[in-house]
C-alpha cells in the first residue's frame, strides 16, 4: 500500500478574510490620512479673487515706531468683544456671586474685576447702614485670563445683626481705583 497522505500546508479559509479586511482597513486609514493632512496646511482662502478684486495682496503696512522707544509696560491679555476696558481711568467690576448661609453661619461674596491688573491689588468690602460702616474686610486683587477677581470674603453672621446693607467693594490696583456697590438683607 502506498502513502497517497501528500497533505500541503494551508492557511484555514476563516483566517483569510480577516486578514485581508484589516490590511484594507489599514489601507483606508493610510489614504484618509494621507489626504486629510494636506488639507489642513492649506490657506483658509482658497476661494479665487472675484472680478473687481486684485489678485495680488499686500501685507498689511506697519507703523513706523523706529523713532518711538520700546515700551517697558507689559503687554495685556486682548479683549475681543465691545470696547477695551483696560484703557478706563477706573476699575469697573460687578458681584458675581452673593449668598447667606445661616446654617454654615457666613456671607459668601465674590466680586470680579473687569480689567486685567498688571500689579497687585486690593479689594476692601465694607457693609454699611446709612452712613455709618458696620463691618470692613479686604482681600488681594487676583489677575485672571484676561479679567481680575477679587478673593471671596467670607464673613461670620456673627459680626454684623440683622437688617438691610448696602455692600460697597473698594478695588484698586495698577493706579486706578473703582467701586462696586450691591444690598444685602440678612
């Protein structure tokens, strides 16, 4: 009897397919990249100049400062809506966040700035009734992004009684002063 077992080595059928469908993948992926990286180098003006424009530009021109001597202030953080606030002859700010919590048995404020302190600053809240100062505390003036906060005070229940107050925030820093004024009923 002859050995007719000439058996050759086969890769199983079901391995096949999976490996033909990552290599494709991979290929798919090779492609996007290749295109999408192109893409995203190019100018966001790709649209062709209409008849009334010319299609050389200019840079724009720059002032001649070689007369100015460089400044030696800091540059502020841009502002990007409305005017800047930073060239104000006064800090402007608001009360962003007011609350009496008698059970923890303390006022919580935080005031923000809206202009960029360059230098330290100071906000020094007072509470008052009428004319007269019923309690004053301040905190150090913290510069932000672009804005300026002041540190939340945190005042005990204990130290004012009850009634209505006006709160008045003193800011001051980089020269300039200002003053946010808000009530509070406790």
């Amino acid at each position: 009897m002859s050995n007719t077992n000439t058996s050759k080595h086969r890769i199983p059928i079901y391995r096949r397919p999976l490996f033909i469908g990552g290599v494709v993948v991979v290929a798919i992926v090779i492609v996007t990249i290749c295109i999408a990286v192109p893409k995203s180098h190019e100018s966001t003006s790709t649209q062709p100049p209409s008849n009334n424009q010319s299609s050389v530009s200019q840079p724009p021109s720059k002032p001649d400062n070689s007369d100015s001597e460089p400044s030696t202030e800091p540059k502020r953080p841009s502002q990007y809506e409305g005017g800047d606030p930073n060239q104000l002859p006064e800090l402007t700010g608001f009360i962003s966040y007011k609350n009496v919590d008698y059970d923890a048995g303390e006022i919580m404020i935080s005031a923000g700035i809206d202009q960029y302190l360059m230098s330290d600053g100071s906000c020094t809240l007072r509470f008052k009734q009428g004319e007269s100062v019923a309690y004053s505390v301040s905190t150090p003036a913290i510069a932000d992004v672009t804005t300026s906060v002041c540190e939340t005070f945190r005042i005990p229940l204990s130290s004012l009684s009850s009634g209505d107050y006006q709160i008045e925030i003193l800011i001051e820093g980089d020269n300039k002063t200002g003053l946010i004024t808000d009530s509070v009923q406790i």
